[in-house]
C-alpha cells in the first residue's frame, strides 16, 4: 500500500482544515496518509527537531508540503523544517519520492505563487517529483487557477470555501494515482 506524508504547519487553523481535505483525498484514494503537523514545540534557536517525524516522512513514497503564505513566502515555522532536512539532501535520501504542496492566504492570489516557488524548489532540490493539481476551473475546482499546487483562500481564520477543500482532496487523489503509475 502506497504511503503519503503530509506535513503541514497552520498558525491559526486554516491550513490544517485544508490538510484534512489532502487527507480525506489520499485516503480515498486507497492509501495511508501519516499527518504530521511542524509545531513551535519543535523549534528551539531557530532550528527545528523532529527525529521521529523525519525518519516517518523517510519511509514514505509521497510527500505534501502545507503552509500558509505568510508575506508572500511559506511561514517561517515551516521554513526550519526545510532548513532541517540538508541531512537528507546530502545523502540523497527524497530523491525520487513524489512531492506536491498546498498553501492558504486571505486573499485570491495572496502571493500564494511564491509560497507554491519556494516548495516547489525545496523538492526539487530534493530529487523530489513534483504533481501539481491536475485541476481547472471548468472540472469545478481549483477556482484561483493555481496549477502548481492548491492555492486556497481564506477572509477569516479557518473559513475555507468548498471549491478550494475539493481541489485539496483532488490533489491528494492525484498524488495517490501518480504513486500507482
């Protein structure tokens, strides 16, 4: 059974609403979705550590990146779990795994096509295979035209439209059919 690492960080709750949309995706899809949550928790000087959630993420086929679009780039919090996996881009160890990402703002575009950049690089500096929606607006989902990933907005804190969780449990369905190529 293909497995799917979901690692999010959500400052106020919104991004997490959109990560159980991934979810309930993936697993409709047939496969096992391991959520993973960055915390401050895990943060200490700037660095973030995680050796149990970095070693679950290693063992997955497929990975997705969420976070909400904080100034035009991805939140800080998720930018120390990046930072912390150069371990794993010297050893080559996400080469080749699938990589697919979504983010949130407040507003339509939000510079939410930065935050998409910035994950999109991560990976593919990773070796990673990027999968972006799949998703247009005349199959009824992906409203704001983001290809590369899901890009949701939210005017209030956790208040997701319907429109931008059904393109986020596309993009997890698309991610478990991708894997099954």
């Amino acid at each position: 059974m293909a497995t799917v690492g979901l690692v999010f960080f959500s400052g106020t709750g919104t991004t997490r609403a959109l990560a159980d949309s991934v979810r309930a995706g993936v697993e409709s899809a047939g496969a096992t979705c391991h959520v993973l949550e960055v915390v401050g928790a895990d943060i200490s000087e700037g660095r973030w550590m995680n050796d149990a959630m970095a070693a679950t993420l290693d063992d997955c086929d497929a990975i997705i990146f969420g976070t909400p679009t904080y100034m035009g780039g991805v939140a800080g919090q998720m930018k120390c779990f990046l930072d912390a996996m150069a371990g794993r881009w010297y050893s080559n160890q996400w080469n080749g795994k699938l990589g697919a990402a979504f983010t949130v703002s407040s507003l339509a575009a939000g510079d939410k096509l930065n935050a998409l950049f910035d994950l999109t690089t991560f990976a593919m500096q990773m070796g990673m295979v990027w999968v972006g929606t799949g998703a247009s607006p005349s199959d009824g989902l992906n409203p704001n035209g983001f290809y590369l990933g899901v890009g949701a907005q939210a005017s209030h804190a956790g208040e997701l439209q319907d429109i931008d969780k059904d393109t986020a449990a596309h993009l997890g369905k698309r991610v478990v059919a991708t894997l099954s190529r």
